[in-house]
C-alpha cells in the first residue's frame, strides 16, 4: 500500500469522527445564546 493510500484512508477516518457542519453551526448558536443570557444576567 502506498503513502497516498495510507494518507486517503486516514483522513476519512478523521473526517468520520469530526462533527457536521451542521452540528457546529448548533453548538455555536447555542454558545452565543449562552453568553447573551449570561450578559443579560450580569447587566441586571
């Protein structure tokens, strides 16, 4: 098996594990709701 090969087959692995773009674009709206309450929080 060459290099090439070995490199492809790893890099699908890693791109299996990482989250969709999706699943990102949810945990960084959630992130900003988070921070806006806890503002909204400390400014009361």
């Amino acid at each position: 098996m060459g290099v090439a090969t070995y490199d492809n087959i790893r890099l699908q692995e890693i791109k299996s594990q990482l989250p969709s773009e999706e699943a990102i674009q949810k945990r960084l709206e959630q992130a900003e709701e988070e921070y806006i309450l806890k503002l909204k929080e400390k400014n009361k």
